[in-house]
C-alpha cells in the first residue's frame, strides 16, 4: 500500500477536531519570521537544561526547521539538548566574559586556562555570529539575593523558600535555599510559579522553609530574611501572566519530552490555568506551532515532508505527559 503524505487538514476532517488557534501560541512558541542561520559545527555558550545555573561551551550538532540539537563540548553526546533556535537560554561566544558570568569550560580544561580564541583554532570551527541570537528586554525588578516564594516544579505541591540567583535580559534564575541547582529553573515576572514573600501565609497553605531549617514548622520570613540579610522581591514586581486559552480537544503540535527530536500531534486531553494535558498521538510531524503555518514550513524543508507514522503499542498510547505552556 501506497502510504499518502500525512496532512494536518485531513487529519482535522477526519477526527472533526479543531486546531488550537495560532492567537492562543506565545510569541516563542511561533515560527519565527525566518529561517535560522545557525550551522552544523557553529560553537556559542548557553545553560546546560541538567543545571540551569551553568553556563557551558556548545557546539551545534543537528538543525532540523527551527530547532538546533546542542552539544555541551567534551560531554557525552547523551547530554545534548534540543532549544528553539531563538532561545534565550543560548548566547555568542564570549558573552559570559562580557556580562561577569561563569563559563563551565570543556571537561578537561581548567577555567582560568579557557580561551574562546584558542578553543575555536584547535577545533577548526567558528563562533556562531552574535547576528543569530534574538536581542530581549533587559528589564527587570528582580535582582540577584531577593527572596520569593516559588513552587518547585519537579515537586509541584511545594511552595518553598526560594532566591533569585541570576538575572539575564528579563529573566531570573529561581534558586531554593539550600538544595542543589538542579531544582533551579529561570523565569519571569509572569510566571505562575512565583510568589511574594507571605502569600502562602495570606493562602493558607504550608510554605517548605530552606533544607535545614532548624525549626522548619515555624519558618518565620522576618528572621530569616534579617539572619540572611536579604530583602523580599517587591509585591509589585509580580506581574502574574493571564491564564493560556487552549481548550479540551485542541489540537497542537508538542515535543515529545522524552525523545525531544520528536515533534507529535497532540490533543488537549485536561486543562488548568496555566497548563495542559498532552498525551501524544502516534504521528509524528514536523514542527511544534500553529497548525495553520505547518503547510508554509512543509514546503520548505523537505526531509520533514515525509512525516513518519510509528507503530505504536498500548504503553506508548497510554502515555501521557503533561506539557506546560510557558
Ligand atoms: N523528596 C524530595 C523533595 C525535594 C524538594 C526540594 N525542593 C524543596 C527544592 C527530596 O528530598 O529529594
């Protein structure tokens, strides 16, 4: 049997289901006006996913539409990482120097010993030109030490004494008080996670004080911001965001978390103010946007044009995954 193209528009007809309108879809989650200059072999720095406070060497390994598989240099390739290619989480070579961050250099190279120049010769590759990388607002209330509350995404039902540890353009790195930085995750004023100083107080609901506290039921914000000498990020400063307006049975494209090269149809299974519930479909296609712009970026790249469909058995079906919108 002669296998037909998979297409959006029939897939719609067929299930008589409505795609999420591209008005829903934030400005990140769009196709970018062009096309991406990034290149196989081009070298920037960037924040490595497994620890959001470090800065590493990368180069790029694949560009498939837009999105660029990232190699950390000197690292297994099974610590390579997927980004949309206007991510802010990547930046030119050098600008960790420029704007007074560390740079985790290559395994085996020490950080005082670390010269892009040299790394760059050595290698035989080039600098990602700055020109690729989006310029963002840099505005932003929060500052380096202020304290917050914030929900700790890997364990959701906690709301925890939390720092901000960074700021970048209009983000800032979530950091709890006393746990690794892998629990760390970056944001803005908007994001639904974050909280002033009290508001768990205010919802009445438990606040997880720092690992160690010594008398974590009675946390108290006045001592301890005085025994850390710190201030609390301004009330004002939180801009809580409008919830998403996707609705059950939209249907949007979404990267499979667990092999991220892969891009699924999806269905909005479940809804809550700020997310959605995305158990994946068994067809795979090319892009994560608006379903509408999906013919413009199939006429264009062409070894995404024959998409793939997988079989797939009853495990797979019955996985689901929740997806945020951002
Ligand atoms: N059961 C987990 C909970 C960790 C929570 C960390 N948050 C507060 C940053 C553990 O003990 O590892």
């Amino acid at each position: 049997v002669k296998r037909r193209s998979w297409s959006w528009q029939q897939y719609l007809n067929e299930q008589k289901a409505e795609a999420a309108p591209p008005t829903l879809f934030t400005q990140e989650q769009s196709f970018p006006s062009k096309r991406t200059g990034f290149k196989v072999g081009m070298k920037l720095e960037g924040i490595d996913p497994l620890h959001p406070s470090m800065f590493c060497v990368l180069t790029v390994a694949e560009v498939i539409g837009c999105r660029l598989r990232l190699h950390i240099d000197g690292y297994s390739e099974c610590y390579d990482f997927w980004v949309n290619a206007d991510s802010a989480d990547i930046k030119p070579a050098g600008w960790c120097k420029e704007h007074n961050h560390k740079l985790h250099p290559p395994k085996g190279q020490s950080e005082t010993e670390f010269d892009w120049q040299d790394h760059l010769q050595s290698s035989g590759y080039h600098a990602a030109p700055p020109s690729l990388f989006i310029c963002r607002s840099t505005d932003c209330e929060f500052q380096v030490g202020m304290k917050l509350e914030a929900v700790d995404k890997k364990n959701p039902g906690l709301v925890c004494v939390a720092s901000v540890a960074d700021v970048i353009d209009n983000r800032f790195l979530v950091h709890f008080d006393n746990w690794d930085d892998t629990y760390d995750y970056w944001c803005d004023s908007s994001s639904p996670y974050i909280h002033p100083v009290g508001w768990c107080e205010e919802q009445g609901r438990p606040l997880t004080a720092p690992q160690g506290h010594p008398s974590p039921e009675n946390f108290v914000w006045e001592d301890y911001l005085q025994e850390t000498g710190s201030t609390a990020a301004p009330s004002l400063a939180f801009t809580l965001k409008a919830p998403h307006g996707f609705q059950l049975n939209h249907r949007l494209e979404a990267v499979d978390r667990r092999n991220p090269m892969l891009i699924r149809v999806a269905t909005v299974t479940d809804t809550e103010d700020y997310r959605v519930k995305v158990p994946y479909a068994s067809v795979q296609v090319s892009m994560h946007l608006p379903t509408q712009r999906h013919e413009w970026f199939n006429a264009r790249v062409t070894h995404w044009s024959r998409p793939q469909v997988r079989q797939t058995g009853q495990r797979e079906r019955d996985r689901e995954v929740r997806q945020r919108v951002q």
